[in-house]
C-alpha cells in the first residue's frame, strides 16, 4: 500500500517537501493556515487544506492519526510548531519530524517525542562551508558529531592503485563504499579495484581519519 504522508506548514522548506514527495508519486496531504498558500499546493498534493494546526479539532478532523508520516515545516512560529507536535504525538501519530528553528527548539522538540528533527538552514549551511573550504570535497553529509560521508575526487596520486594497495581501511580507518565512474557506479568496490583518475569516491568515517586521509593524499 502506498505511504500517505501529512505536510504542515507550506513555505519554502515545506513546500520543497510536499513537492518532492508529489513528485515521487507518493499520497500528501498539505495543511497550511494561509489559504493563498493552499491554493499554490492545491494541483500538487493530493489534497490540499486550510487549517491551524493548533486545534486538535482540525488534526482530528482530518484523521491525521491515520497517516504514516506527518512532516512539521511550520518555520518562525516556534510557539505554533511545538504545539501541533505534542497534538500529533497525543493522537498516536507514528512518525513525526519536524523542522527545528534553533537549538532551543530542537531541545523542546525532541522532549516531547518528535521522532526525527532536522535543521535544513544549519546542515546546508555546513555542506556548503566544507565544499568550499576543500577542493576535492564534492558533498558531505555528516552522520553524527563524528562521523561523515564525503564524496571526494580521486587525483593522480590514487590512480593507478587498487584499494588495497592504497590500504585506505588499514591507514585511515575509512571505508569507500562506493566508487561513482562516469555513468557507472560500483557499490562495495573489491579491494582489487583500481582507482581512476577522476573516480568520485564516496567514503564514510571519523571525521579525523577523514581529515588524516586528505591531508596525506591530497
Ligand atoms: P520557511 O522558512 O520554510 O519558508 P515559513 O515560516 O515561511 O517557513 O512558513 C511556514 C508556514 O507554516 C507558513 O506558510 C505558515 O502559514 C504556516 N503555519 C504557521 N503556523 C501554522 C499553524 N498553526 N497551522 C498551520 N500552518 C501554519
């Protein structure tokens, strides 16, 4: 059966979601006080409602306890956003994430049970400092306080080598799950494979034996 998602709050972050989630062919409900903004979602969600999330009335009107996601993307009105999650949480709703404003909202957020919590300004705004200070770094995505994913180049140094023989698991202490090769992508590469000049290595690690490993090869 196919997962039915609830979207609340349809500005920028919201509505990036509801989009992508209608894009992929996936059931959305988008709720929004704002009837202009309801309006702009009307041809894109499934169903699109005015509403003040605010009032348990509304949420249970809706049957909002039957959906298997609801997404709160209510943005400045932190007061707003905490609320509708302790009415979700109240109703039983299975899996709620929210979007965080600050570190006091996140710590509110997550007492009262919010199953996952996201930060798109500070995350983006990371991914694109360490893209920038690194010329090699094409992504990262950090996993916790210590541990990343990047997607890195392969230089002159690497080619020519097999992973093995770079011995990157042994020195390092990071793996390369997966080598991106023009249009080919190889996941789990065998320690036999020999790298590219050019090869997009995604890597996963501590962020020290990630920094280890650029220092010395880059
Ligand atoms: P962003 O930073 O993602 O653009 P905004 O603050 O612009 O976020 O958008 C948040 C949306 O949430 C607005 O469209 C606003 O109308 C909506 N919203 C705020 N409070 C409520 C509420 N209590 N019930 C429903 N929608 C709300």
């Amino acid at each position: 059966m196919k997962k039915e998602f609830a979207v609340i709050g349809l500005g920028r972050f919201g509505g990036s979601i509801c989009q992508t989630l209608s894009d992929q062919g996936m059931e959305v409900l988008a709720i929004d006080m704002d009837e202009d903004k309801v309006n702009q979602y009307a041809n894109i969600a499934s169903h699109a409602v005015v509403g003040d999330t605010t009032d348990e009335m509304v949420l249970k009107s809706l049957g909002i306890r039957n959906f298997d996601h609801v997404i709160v993307a209510i943005g400045d009105n932190i007061q707003a956003s905490i609320l509708t999650t302790i009415i979700l949480k109240e109703l039983g709703v299975k899996k709620i994430t929210v979007k965080a404003q600050n570190d006091y909202h996140e710590k509110v957020l997550s007492k009262i049970g919010a199953d996952k919590i996201v930060h798109p300004e500070r995350d983006m705004g990371k991914r694109i400092a360490n893209n920038i200070i690194s010329n090699s770094v094409l992504d990262y995505l950090e996993l916790s306080d210590e541990h990343s994913i990047i997607e890195v180049i392969a230089n002159s140094r690497m080619a020519g080598y097999s992973l093995i023989e770079l011995d990157i698991r042994a020195k390092y202490g990071i793996n390369i799950v997966a080598i991106k090769r023009e249009k080919e992508i190889i996941v789990s590469p065998q320690a036999s494979e020999l790298i590219q000049e050019g090869d997009i290595l995604i890597i996963i690690g501590a962020d020290s034996d990630i920094d280890r490993f650029q220092t010395k090869l880059y």
